[in-house]
C-alpha cells in the first residue's frame, strides 16, 4: 500500500478530479494549504508597506492506494495538473503500514478501496 | 403671488431626493458584494475595487462633463458641454428636470444611477480583465454609451423620449443597456480559464450584497417620482412587491425543476424583480408587479440556467442573464401594465386598451439594444488593440487580487 500525496496548483482540481475518476480511482482527501517552489512566493502591499515572500494558495491531494493503483493514480495526477508552468506542483509517494476502515474494522488492502 | 412663483423649492421633494440618492449610492457597494460573494477567493478585491472604483471615478467625471453630456442642451442624441463643471447647476430648481428641487439635487441623483450602470456590466467580465483596461473601458463606456443613451431616452428634446416610450426609473437606460454591455464583452473577452460553472465563493456575500441592492432600489425607483407624493409611495409599494413576488417564484422554480430551493437562487430572483419593476415602478399597480415579478424569475431563471450553457458564453455573474433579460422583460412589461389611473402623467398600456404602448416600448428597447451592442464592441476592440483587455494566463490563474492589486482578502494561516 502507498499514500500519494500530490501538490498542486487550485485551479487544476477539477481536472485531477477527472482524470483520478477516469483511471477508477474514487477516494481522495482534499485540503487547502500554502507554500511555494521555484515560484518563490508573491509580493503584497498593504497601505504601501511590502511584505515579500508571501506563500501562495495550492490544494494537497492524498490518496491511499494498493500497489497496483500507484502508477494509474500518477498518471492521473500528471494528466490533471500539468501545464507546463512553474507552480505545477510536485508528487510524492510513501509506504503505507496500515490501514484501518473505522466503521468495519477490516484492514490492509481490503480497507483501502 | 409672486413671493411664491420665485421659490418653487419643496423643502419635503428635495429631502426625499438627497436621501433617495444617498441609497442609490448605497447600492453600488452592495452590488460589490453581490458580485463579490460570486467569484473565487482569489478574485473577490479584483470586483470589490472595480465596483469602488466606478463610484469613484464616475462621480468625478459625472460633475466635469458627463452630466452635460447626459442632460445638456444639444441635439436629439447627445448633450452639450455648457453645463461642463456643473456650470449654471446650481441650488434653483430647473422646471425642466427638477420644478421644485434643486438642480443639484437632481443631477446628484443622477450621477447614482450613471455610476452603478457600468458597475453592473462588471458582472459580465468579471476574474479576468485587467484594472487598466477596466477604468479606460468605464470612461469610454460612460461617455459614449452611457450618456447618448440616458440623453436619448430623458432628456428633454431626446430622440427616443419624443417616441412616448415609458421608462420610470431606468429599465432602458440602466438594466437593458448594463445587460446588453455584459452580453458583448463577455464574448469579445472569452471563457474564463478553469471554470464553467458558477464558483461562489461566499454565498452571505451575495445575500448581504443582494439586501442592500434591495434596499437601495427604494431610493432608485420611489426617489425617481422626484418629489415626495403619491407617486413614490406607489412605486416604493410595488418595487417591494414585485421583489418579493421574484424572489418567491425563483426559489419556487429550484424546488420543482432541481429539488430544493436556494438561498443564492432566492436572491437572485429577488434582484430580478428589482431590475424588471424598474420602469415600470411609477405607471403599475400591484396587480401588474405581482404579474412581472413571477415572469421575470420564469424568463431569468430560463435564461441562466437553461439557454446561457447551451450557447456557451460566460457571462461570469450573469449580468446579461439577469439585467439584460429581466430588463428587457421589464420594458415590455411596462407597455403591457401601465395605467393612467396610477400615473396621469404617464400612458395607458395593453391592458388598458392601448395596444400600440408596447410598440413603442420594444422600439426604444431595441434602439438601445442595438446602439449599446454596436458602441460596446467596438469600445472593446480599441481598448483590447490598444493596451489589451485581458490579464496574462498566469495572471489569471494566480487570481487578480494578487496580480492587479498585490494584495490578498483572506488568509488561511495567520
């Protein structure tokens, strides 16, 4: 098992989404956070006072998936996301120990799908 | 006698005046977050600002120019420049426009409603337009489109007002011409990027915004009878009725055609019946703003939901969908329900037996359509030639806020 955890920029969401759906996978956890890359933030002003380095706005995607599904949910991730730009967003993968449905009980790979 | 003939100023008609413009103005922040609760968070200062940004700039070129232009002396189809800087506006009434207020008060009313014309088309464009564009778009828009159309349809010696075509409070020269202004730029500017679907991003947002609008709309269409009589006590009545009546019947239609009513429906039908009573406000009775009320959620509510994703435009906030629509609904409605029995002033219409009103109404509709369409296009093409309309693709990703403004209206870390 391996939870992927993908940054990406807000607006590619709804492709993602697609695209995840699309190669049949169907449980995502979504969240708002900040941060930035080689994009290295943004300049705001606020009554003519700078304040440099601002962190932009990106959405984190995890998904827990069996070993089979980890390149299809890449892909998928990649397909949605990408446009080319700096601000992308970035991929990373990680094993996964356990994985416990709370309403069942069952675990492993039963529990994840 | 004559003590009396020198000083026609009512002191009751200029109070009600001043105060009715002051909630005319109240209305162009409201529509802000109206429009601002609508878009993405990224984009909500981007329409605060250009809405705030109208009531500024147009207030300034509405006392240097714009009102001569508007309601100067002129041909039948612009104004002159002799009241340039509201010279010979001064505190004595004017019989033309304002027999017992002041001019001034007169031409303030009006600069409200010349300011939150073009903030209504923002609606339209709305997440993707840079500010520079914007503000030259809003002067070229207010001098060439807004003041022909308001001289042609109210001033004295107007090409259209000398057809009899009714127009209370502005149907034609506010909601048709913002509408039909929203509907050209949204196809010359093209789809926003990443986004086919409404994305409100503060529902509250759009009900306050939309509270205010309809409170506003009480010094919009009862402050238009320019005195305080029967007159603005009967459109006030029928300006709440035919609000209400909208918004009961849009949230009436949600629940039969998708399940549950919404609030964000609710109030939109309530904004449609606003802009639909408008010119009709000073010549129908209940019965008639009863009747546009529920037409217009049916009319609005078809055009947003059904024909606007069939032909593909994105008119962001649906100010074509719901101004253009519902005002033009609103016109015609005026020649079908008015009555001289509520205005003697005004004309009898279909009802009443004088089919040939709503004649006269599609002809005066139509002519703004027409010019609005052809001088908002072309207002466009210079703008986007010169120093172009739109922000750059990464700009509008990241959100105008940031790009335009360099600033941001909520975070979600401290």
């Amino acid at each position: 098992m391996k939870l992927v955890i993908a940054i990406i920029q807000p607006y590619r969401l709804e492709e993602v989404k697609k695209a995840l759906y699309a190669a049949d996978v169907n449980l995502i956890t979504v969240s708002e956070v900040l941060g930035h890359g080689r994009q290295v933030g943004v300049d705001e002003f606020y009554r003519g006072v700078k304040e440099t380095g601002n962190l932009l706005r990106k959405i984190r995607l995890e998904i827990a998936v069996n070993d089979n599904f980890v390149e299809p949910t890449i892909n998928a991730v990649i397909k949605g996301a990408r446009t080319g730009k700096i601000g992308d967003g970035k991929i990373f993968v990680v094993d996964l120990p356990r994985c416990v449905r709370i309403r069942t009980g069952e675990e492993g790979s039963k529990a994840i799908g | 006698m004559e003590t009396a003939a020198v000083n026609p100023i009512s002191a009751g008609d200029t109070a009600w005046v001043l105060a009715s413009s002051a909630l005319v103005m109240l209305m162009t922040p409201g529509l802000a977050f109206f429009y601002g609760g609508m878009v993405r968070r990224k984009n909500v200062l981007g329409v605060l600002m250009q809405c705030m940004g109208t009531l500024a700039l147009v207030s300034v070129l509405w006392v240097v120019y714009v009102y001569s232009l508007a309601f100067g002396k002129g041909s039948p189809f612009m104004g002159g420049l002799d009241w340039a800087m509201l010279n010979g506006v001064g505190q004595d009434a004017y019989a033309d426009y304002s027999a017992t207020i002041p001019h001034l008060a007169f031409m303030i009313f009006q600069a409200m409603f010349a300011i939150i014309t073009p903030a209504l088309i923002i609606g339209a464009f709305a997440e993707r337009m840079k500010f520079s564009a914007f503000l030259v778009f809003t002067v070229l828009w207010l001098t060439f489109v807004y003041a022909p159309i308001c001289h042609m349809v109210w001033a004295v010696g107007g090409w259209v007002r000398g057809m009899g075509a009714l127009d209370f409070a502005g149907g034609t020269v506010v909601h048709i011409n913002a509408g039909v202004a929203g509907l050209v730029t949204a196809l010359f500017i093209g789809k926003r990027i990443g986004i086919d679907k409404p994305s409100l991003h503060n529902v509250p947002f759009v009900v306050l915004g939309g509270a205010l609008l309809w409170f506003g709309w009480f010094g919009f269409n009862a402050g238009s009878a320019l005195a305080a009589n029967g007159l603005a006590a009967s459109a006030f009545v029928v300006t709440n009725t035919a609000a209400a009546m909208a918004a009961l019947t849009w949230a009436a239609l949600e629940w039969i055609f998708s399940g549950k009513p919404t609030m964000f429906g609710t109030i939109t039908g309530a904004v449609a019946g606003l802009v639909a009573i408008t010119p009709a406000s000073g010549f129908v009775d209940v019965t008639g703003a009863l009747w546009i009320g529920i037409l217009v959620s049916v009319f609005c509510y078809f055009a947003v939901s059904v024909i606007k994703p069939k032909l593909g435009y994105d008119d962001s906030l649906d100010a074509f969908g719901v101004h253009g629509i519902g005002g033009f609904w609103g016109a015609i409605a005026t020649g079908i329900f008015a009555s001289k029995a509520v205005n003697p002033a005004g004309a009898d219409g279909l009802l009443a037996g004088n089919a040939a009103q709503v004649g006269i109404q599609f002809l005066a509709a139509g002519i703004t359509v027409v010019y609005c369409a052809l001088a908002t296009w072309i207002i466009c093409f210079i703008v986007d030639k010169t120093i172009g309309l739109r922000v750059k693709q990464e700009e509008e990703v990241m959100g105008l806020d940031l790009t335009q403004h360099h600033e941001r209206a909520y975070t979600i870390i401290e």
